[in-house]
C-alpha cells in the first residue's frame, strides 16, 4: 500500500494519465456505447452490467452496434490467463 500514511495524489494521476487527450477519446467512446445500449434498454444505471466490445478497443475494435454486447461486470472484468498467470 504505498499511500498508508499520506493522500493520494489524484491531480497528479488526472494530469499524468487520466486527463491526456488519448485517454478522454477512449472514455468518451466507452461513454457513447454505454449511452447506446442504455437506449435500447439493455443495461440500467446500477445494473451491475457492463457494456462489452467484442473486439476491444485496444485492438482494433469499434463502438458500432454489432460489436457491442451486454456482460456482467465480473465476467467483464476478468481476463483469461495463461498457466504462468499472465493475462492472453
């Protein structure tokens, strides 16, 4: 735990990562397609849902409608890891 006995630095995470150009378009993407699905009524606010890419942005994907689809957050957020425990 690094941050045991003084604040965490938000402002400096937010300048250093949070806040650069490239991370605001990639939230802004997951943004819209969240926005997409709320619309049709298959996720809620709350829901414990997660708006999944199919091919995930990092690789290529888009946020067009047949790349979307609904998950759980636990199944979304978890990766499938080869023996040595590194995610594939």
């Amino acid at each position: 735990m690094p941050y045991v006995n003084k604040p965490r630095p938000y402002k400096h995470e937010y300048e250093m990562y949070d806040g650069t150009p490239a991370v605001k378009k990639k939230r802004a993407l997951r943004n819209k397609a969240r926005r997409e699905l709320e619309r049709e009524g298959l996720v809620h606010k709350g829901d414990g849902k997660d708006v999944d890419h199919k091919r995930p942005l990092s690789k290529g994907g888009s946020t067009a409608r047949s790349n979307l689809r609904v998950q759980s957050a636990s199944n979304n957020r978890s990766y499938k890891r080869n023996s040595d425990h590194t995610p594939k």
